[in-house]
C-alpha cells in the first residue's frame, strides 16, 4: 500500500483519488478551493457523474480517502490540476503545474514519485517539472521519480474510461515508468503501454489533435457539400463504409478543454505544423459559418430572435469548456440579433439558461449547436403558437427532419440542402 497525495480534486483529480482509494492504497485530496474540500469533507460530490458518489461512499467506509486544503508528506503525489490555454499566446498556461510542483517541494523525499497527469506540452517534465521540485535539494531520477500519465477519459463515462481504457506511461527513466506502471495497475484494466516522459506528454496531444483534423477535414467536406447542393452527412456515412476511411462529423465547432486546447500546446514550439494550425481555423470559424446560414434563414426579419438549443460543447452533459455556442452567441448578438438559450442540462452558465417555453417565446429561428438526445425526440407541435417564425437550423444533424417539415418549420442543416 502507498500513501498517495493527489493535487487537484476536479474532474480528473478527484476520480482517479477515488479509484485509487478503493484498491488498496491511502490517499489525501489537495484542493486549494476550500469549497470543494468542505464539500468532501460533509461526504458529498462538488459535482455530479454517474457513479461518482458510490465511489466517494466506498472510499470513506474504507477510511481510505480524505480532502485537505494543504499537500503533506506521501510516498507518491499526483498533480492532475488544470491546464488553460493562453489564448493571447496560443500557448498551454503552466501555472497551476507550477504551483502543484512548487506546493510538493516541501514534502519531497528521496524514494518518491511524482505523477503528472495534466495535459502539458512535450518536455514539461524534463525541463520545468526538473528545475522546480529540484528546488528540494534531490536531483531528479537519483532520488525521486518523474514520470507522466495522461488521463484518457470523456465526461459522462468517466469512471468506466479511467479503469478500461488503456493508458500511457511515460518516466524520465526507466524506473519512474516501472514504478508508475506497477501503481495504475492496482486499477486500470486496460493495457499500460510504457514509454518515455517525452513521448507520453506527445501521444496526449497528438490524440486530439488528431481528431481536430479530421472534424476540421469533415467541416470543410460540409461546406462543400453546401456548394454542390449534396448531403454532407449521407456522403460521409458511405464514404466512411471504406474500410480504410472514417471521417468523422461536422458541426458549429469544436470544444471542450482536451481538442480544442490541445493542438495549440503541440504546436507552441514547433516548426512544421501548417496543417494543425489550419484545422484549428476551419474549426474555430464554424460558428460564422452557421451564423452564416441562419441569417439566409430569416433575412428580411430586423433585429430577429434566435434560440440556441444547447451550449454544453457535447451531447448529454453539463460541459460548457471552450463550447462553440459561445462565440456563436457573441457573433449573432453582434449582428443585432436577441439571442435566447434553452439546454435541458447546463444549470448556470455565462448567459442565461431559460426554459424551453420562455427560450422559444417569440423566436424567428431555432439553432441546435448540441446534440441532447431531448433535442432528437422532441415533438414540434409542442411549440405551435410560441414562435412567429418557424425556422430550425440544425448543426448537429440531430432533429428528426421529417417530423419538423410536417410541423410547417422551414427546417436547414449544415451540408444538406
């Protein structure tokens, strides 16, 4: 058994704390929001996820886990802390890391391990992670381990994810991934696949950003398609019928904190990376895109009234991180549009959150920029006499299209005409 300190009780932090807890290991929670601490503390969650509370319930009849605002000695500390993007700079913000490592300084012994899991660029643990928790007095690799372990793991099936997926393990040494290795295995049922530090902080990154090229390639295919008067979504369904090809879907944008940051934190201190830098564009200019096309929808109308279905960045989740509906909003509202919103999920947010019937009171124009599965089972006629004009947008091909044409909605889509 290992006494385990982890930094950070967010939505990584705290769940592998957990995981941890219960199979067999001591674990203190570090969290500088005393809120979150106090919250643990009455035995409740800071937020809600399937299966989360049954793991925190376990891990306190095991009297396993507990949260405290301030780190203390271990035999491992684990900093899942976040990791903003400096927009100005285009550039990972590393300070939170920073502080974690500097917070582990004082507790550092010879013999520890010290975890990343945050999302960093390539060499953060060779270069930054190094110079700070050698402020200790050890030197890296001779007394204390540094290895990086990336979460690979999406809201909403998060805990199924972390203990199922495989994972990346990557030490300044050899030691550092053994010792890390031997550790996550307590409960990770997934592959551990071992590597370097260097090229585990990489396989993070290139992960979604792999998968931010190719929305940005599906995006552009839309507005192809928009061009020539074709199915966009049809197109991609049997292209991707290809053994050898998957395209994925296109959308008003990308969001989240892991493919829209991401590609920027590979791309910060390297040469050859037209490609990333270009999806990155395309993605990050979807929602003028849709704009666009929902100002065709109810040209003639001064000053409409829009309602946005949906601002959590993904279906079925209460995610609102670098959500595209954002900018959408900012832009529409810029044109002079009234902009409504309506999200069966997102409880508070920057703009806000009405009901359905007030949300759709009065509007020229539904604009769908998630896909809730409320939104693919709702009946139309539920809004019959609510709206001056019957338009719906759909960006995320999620309406059931037959049935809101038969409702009398003058119904468009991104790249089907």
């Amino acid at each position: 058994m290992s006494k385990i300190c982890v930094l950070g009780l967010g939505y990584i932090g705290l769940p592998t704390a957990l995981l941890f807890a219960n199979n067999g290991h001591e674990v203190v929670g570090v969290d500088v929001n005393r809120r979150v601490v106090d919250i643990l503390k009455t035995g409740k969650m800071p937020f809600e996820e399937k299966g989360f509370q049954e793991l925190l319930d376990s891990a306190l009849e095991k009297k396993a886990f507990r949260a405290e605002s301030f780190v203390e000695e271990a035999d491992v500390f684990l900093v899942a802390v976040p990791t903003p993007f400096d927009s100005e700079m285009r550039m990972a913000d590393l300070k939170y890391v920073i502080s974690a490592c500097e917070m582990i300084v004082p507790h550092l012994r010879k013999g520890n391990l010290v975890i990343i899991e945050s999302t960093i660029p390539p060499k953060t643990c060779d270069r930054q992670v190094k110079q700070i928790l050698e402020n200790s007095g050890l030197k890296m690799c001779e007394d204390f381990c540094v290895s990086h372990c990336p979460e690979r793991a999406i809201p909403g099936n998060t805990l199924h994810e972390m203990v199922y997926n495989d994972r990346v393990i990557g030490g300044v040494n050899e030691k550092s991934t053994q010792l890390t290795a031997d550790l996550y295995s307590s409960f990770v049922k997934g592959d551990l696949h071992l590597t370097t530090s260097t090229t585990a902080e990489m396989i993070k990154l290139m992960e979604n950003t792999s998968r931010d090229v190719n929305i940005a390639l599906a995006n552009e295919f839309a507005q192809i398609a928009d061009d020539y008067g074709i199915n966009v979504w049809e197109a991609i369904e049997i292209a991707n019928k290809h053994p050898r090809v998957n395209i994925l879907k296109p959308g008003p944008g990308v969001g989240g904190h892991c493919i829209a940051i991401d590609p920027w934190f590979l791309t910060e201190n390297a040469n050859n990376s037209s490609l990333i830098m270009m999806s990155r564009q395309i993605n990050d200019s979807m929602p003028q895109y849709v704009l666009k096309m929902v100002k065709k929808m109810v040209a003639g109308i001064e000053n409409p009234t829009i309602t946005v279905f949906g601002v959590a960045y993904k279906g079925d989740i209460a995610d609102t991180r670098a959500t595209p509906a954002k900018k959408f909003i900012k832009l529409a509202e810029k044109e002079g549009c009234k902009v409504k919103i309506y999200d069966p999920f997102v409880r508070e947010w920057c703009y806000p959150i009405m009901g359905l019937e007030e949300a759709v009171e009065g509007s020229d124009c539904i604009v769908v920029l998630t896909d809730h599965s409320e939104f693919r089972e709702m009946d139309p006629r539920e809004l019959y006499g609510k709206m001056p004009g019957l338009n719906i947008f759909d960006s995320r091909n999620v309406i059931n299209e037959e049935l809101w044409g038969k409702a009398g909605f003058n119904v468009r889509n991104i790249g089907k005409k």
